[in-house]
C-alpha cells in the first residue's frame, strides 16, 4: 500500500502544470493578433543616407515596413539612375494635407462632403467630423473594403444615401435606416486603425 501511494505522488510531481491554461504551452506557437493599442511614434520628417566614394549607379531602394498587424515587409522600386556619391541621398515624405492634420480640431479646415437628415459628414485630411444631436451606440471596423461603421441611435425613418467622394480619404458614405437606429458606412481609401472623440456638435474620427 506504501509502495502504491508513493508511485502515484511521484507521478503527480513529476507532471508538467500550466499556469494559466488560456495561454499556449512551452514549444506552441503564440496566435497572432491585431491590438489596438497603438504606439506613439515620430511622424517621418526627413532621413538622409550617405553614399560610399565608389558608388556611381543606384540600382534599386528598397524600404522595409511594419505592416498594422505588426507584421515586417518589403517594398522594392528599381531606378537603374546615376548619382553623384558626393550627394547624400534623402528619404522624406510630403503630404497635401500634413500642414492641417496635425492640428487641433478646432482650427481644421473642414469640407462637407455628404448631408443627411439627422448628420452631416465633413472631412479635412485624415479627420472626419460627424455633426449629429444623436449618440452613437456603437462603432468598429470592417474590411474589404476598410470601412468605419457606426450606428447612432434613433427611432425614425430616414432616405437612404450614397455619397461617393473623389481624391478623399473617406471614399465613400452610405447611411441607411434600421430597427431604432440608422447606420453611417464610412469607406476608406486604405488600411487604417482609428480613434472617435466626442465634440460639442457631433463626433470626430482621426485616421492612424
């Protein structure tokens, strides 16, 4: 009987415990995943890149990036141009729209780009600002095509709309009516988180 009881503990002690069974177990491969917590980085001003005496032909750039779901990859352009080593060369970046999307809100300039009964749609760079009296009761994000959807409640009928917008970020706005509240379909131009604000007229949605 002694025997017996001191096999079984020794068993016991010698299995391997998890901490937490909701987390992947030593030699399994973690799930990847999008998080929404986004790190505050310096915008891309300019980089400069110095050539060694002997070059005389630039072949091809290559830029690796960090993709949103926090993936690494490569994008290649090929040029096939001379250049003068003496010459650094310079990586920057120049938007229409930089000079007035970093500033506050209030100072934005924006441009109304679709009406509707109860909101009206307006957009300056990488902000949309929504002017409704209505709350909104729920808001996410979709794919394929990258749209912003929000529902704001409220219990009436509305006419739906379409609103396509050119050389915009918002590509496209679509409201229609539902069961006690009606839906704002934003369509992007790309691939983008975003964060809402709550305003004194409606809401604001900045693109990240």
């Amino acid at each position: 009987m002694i025997k017996v009881f001191t096999l079984t503990v020794f068993l016991l002690l010698s299995l391997e415990s998890r901490e937490n069974p909701f987390f992947p177990s030593v030699g399994e491969k973690d799930i990847p995943y999008t998080s929404n917590q986004v790190k505050t980085i310096p915008s891309l001003k300019r980089a400069t890149i110095e050539l060694p005496p002997q070059a005389r032909v630039l072949q091809k750039v290559t830029i690796e990036y960090k993709s949103l779901d926090g993936s690494v990859e490569k994008k290649t352009i090929v040029l096939n141009n001379s250049v003068d080593w003496h010459l650094p060369i310079f990586i920057s970046q120049n938007y229409s729209v930089s000079s007035t999307s970093h500033k506050k809100t209030k100072n934005l300039k924006f441009k109304k780009v679709a009406t509707s009964k109860y909101c009206s749609f307006f957009t300056s760079g990488k902000t949309l600002k929504i002017v409704t009296k209505d709350k909104i009761i729920r808001n996410f994000l979709l794919v394929e095509p990258h749209r912003i959807v929000v529902d704001f409640k409220r219990d009436a009928s509305i006419k739906s709309l379409i609103k396509n917008n050119k050389n915009n970020l918002f590509t496209k706005v679509r409201v229609g009516n539902h069961n006690g509240y009606y839906r704002a379909v934003i369509e992007l131009d790309g691939y983008y988180r975003y964060k809402v604000k709550k305003v004194s007229n409606g809401y604001v949605f900045t693109l990240r």
